[in-house]
C-alpha cells in the first residue's frame, strides 16, 4: 500500500512537473522570422520590405516600427539583431551596409553611415557589447567594426582561411576580445581563434585544432562556451568551456540538444 501510495505521489509530481514546464513556453504569433527581444521584453521581427516589426504584448499583434510606412527604406538582415547591455537594440540594414539603433525601445530609431561603399557578402551576425562597440560579420571572414558607435568604420579580412573554411560564430565583450569559430569538414585550420579590436591583424588559434566548431556564446560569468563535432568526424557534439585560456571539456550532448547560440 505505501508503494502504491509512493508511486502515485510521483506520478503527481512528475505531472506537475510536466505542467509547470508547459506554462514556460508560449507560442508567439507571428508569420515573420523573430529577430529577438529587447531588454524591456518587446519583440522583433523581420518584416521582408514591409520593414521592422515590435511587439509589445508577447507577440499577440505586431506593428510597423521601421519601414516604408514610416518613411524608411531597407531590408533588415534576420541574422542581425542585437541588444547592448544599455538597451541600445540594433539591427543591420541590407541595402544601404548600416546599422541601424534605438536607444528608446524602438520608438525613434537613428542609421550609422555605411560600412562599405561596395558591394559585400551577406552578414552572418551582429555583437553589440557595449554602446560604442558595434561589429558586423560574413561567413567569408570580412569583419567591420566600430569603436565610437558607428561613426567610424574599420574593416579586416581574415587571411588564414583557406578553401572553403567559414566563420560559423564571432563574439565580442565588452573589452575588445573577439573570438572566431571556423568551420568546416576537412578539420586542417577549424577551431577557435582569438584577437582584439585594437590588433586585430593578430589572431591566434587557443582552443579546438581540428575541431569544427559550430556555435559559442558567453555564459553568465563571460566565459565562452562552444559547440563543435568532434575532431573524429563522429557525430556527437563536443562541449566544451573556455576560461582565461584553461580550456576543459565538461559534457557531451546529442547533436539535437547542441544549440548554444542559435542563429
């Protein structure tokens, strides 16, 4: 009887569990690809040339906060969206090679100059660590960034990929490190490299020779955590810390639960 008794309490919990985890998520209603929320919880998405889409109600209805009803052209990039620690959200404009910010939750909205006056590869990824700090990257390796909240740019290719190597990841903190991920099947330059903002001709490769790394992120404590295959080709996904260059691996996961920073 107490067995019985036991088997129906944790069958009770586990349901409350299981229903305490459903209440987390909520479906947001949207046709649009989601960007990302800002600090104060609004959201954002992609609305083709209809321009920037917020939410405000967790994504019940949507309204045009940037586009051509507002008297604004563009085409904003959904692998571009970013949120400073001050707030600032910004997105990249397309056509016109701009970021483009708010600092009011995306009631006004003000466009750094270009960062190119040519044509350039499609960005992968915008990192916003601080107000001043903006970088903009491709698969290829081509990096722009400014130091003084876009109204200078600087720019810089990186000259150690070969074939068809690509950066799948890029992040950057609040001190100017920048940390590369390249990927690629034939494991001969993939890994993690690392420079800075003020040497960035200077990279160094400091963790994972000939391991494909897929994504990074910083944790809470400003550490990096990254995903990769392993060097063997095997199909599981290594995970793996990185802190102040002592790098340890501390779990592997199924290729399924891999997604550290998703894209």
């Amino acid at each position: 009887m107490k067995r019985l008794v036991s088997i129906i309490i944790l069958c009770l919990g586990c349901m409350g569990i299981l229903e305490a985890q459903e209440n987390i998520w909520k479906r947001i209603n949207s046709n649009s690809p989601i960007l990302g929320a800002a600090s104060n919880g609004d959201l954002y998405a992609m609305g083709g040339y209809s321009g920037l889409l917020r939410s405000q109600d967790e994504g019940e209805t949507w309204q045009v906060v940037l586009g051509y009803e507002t008297g604004f052209s563009g085409y904003f990039n959904q692998h571009c969206f970013a949120v400073s620690p001050e707030g600032r959200i910004c997105v990249f404009n397309d056509n016109q090679q701009t970021v483009v910010y708010s600092d009011d939750n995306g009631d006004t909205w003000q466009q750094t100059p270009s960062i190119s006056s040519c044509a350039m590869p499609d960005k992968a990824g915008l990192c916003v660590p601080t107000n001043d700090i903006m970088v903009v990257w491709a698969e290829n390796g081509e990096i722009s960034y400014t130091l003084d909240g876009g109204e200078t740019w600087e720019g810089w290719i990186l000259d150690f990929l070969e074939n068809s190597e690509s950066v799948s990841d890029l992040l950057v903190n609040e001190n100017g490190d920048v940390y590369v991920s390249v990927d690629y099947y034939i494991m001969n330059i993939v890994g993690i490299y690392h420079s800075t903002l003020s040497g960035i001709q200077n990279w160094e490769l400091v963790a994972f020779e000939g391991v494909s790394i897929k994504d990074m992120a910083f944790d809470p404590e400003g550490n990096v955590v990254a995903c990769g295959y392993n060097a063997d080709g095997s199909s599981k996904e290594l995970c793996t810390r990185l802190t102040s260059w002592d790098f340890r691996q501390f779990f592997l996961i199924p290729p399924t639960m891999a997604s550290i920073s998703p894209r």
